[in-house]
C-alpha cells in the first residue's frame, strides 16, 4: 500500500468552509478511483510552530498499490481539485508539500 501525504499551508484568512469543500472534494475521488483504500484529513497540532511554517492542514490518500496512485495523480477531476487548492495557498505551489511511502 501507498501512503499520499499532503500537508498544506493556507493563504491566511482562506475560510473553513473553502478548505472543507475542497477536502470534501478529494474524498469524492474514493469513489471514482478504484483502489483508494482511505483517505483521511487532520489539522496539524504541532506546537513546533517554527518548523511547522504554516503547513497547517495535512491530508492523505492509500492507494492499493502504485498503479492507482499514478491513476489518481492523471485523473482530470483530480487536478481540476488539486489547481483550486493551489490557488488558495500561500505561493501557489509552494504552499503544499507531499511525501507518499509504502504502509
């Protein structure tokens, strides 16, 4: 199994609701993709607040294997999602961070 971690930094003032519509949105793709074994949303509680460096909101995908993370990152919906989340965080690109390992 393949862990997709994604820790993101929100431009601030981004409103709940925008960040939980889009997180929303993600969670629909367990349902288009075949193989997503979970995806779960947390906030970040560290109180290492200089390291943390407003990566404050973190998500992640398990995929069966790395066939179906490699679907999910071509998926058309998905990067329709993933540019709207972008476009809400701090520098664009730069506000986003992703790690993926075998679980």
């Amino acid at each position: 199994m393949i862990r997709h971690f994604v820790a993101l930094h929100f431009r601030a003032g981004t409103p709940a609701d925008v960040k939980n519509n889009l997180m929303s949105e993600l969670a629909s793709l367990t349902d288009r993709i075949v193989g997503i074994a979970d995806f779960q949303v947390r906030p970040n509680i560290s109180v290492e607040d200089p390291l943390v460096r407003g990566f404050r909101d973190v998500f992640w995908f398990d995929f069966k294997d790395e066939n179906v993370r490699d679907a999910y990152l071509q998926d058309e919906v998905h990067q329709a999602i993933g540019s709207r989340i972008v476009a809400e965080l701090e520098g664009g690109a730069d506000g986003v961070f992703v790690c993926d390992y075998k679980v």
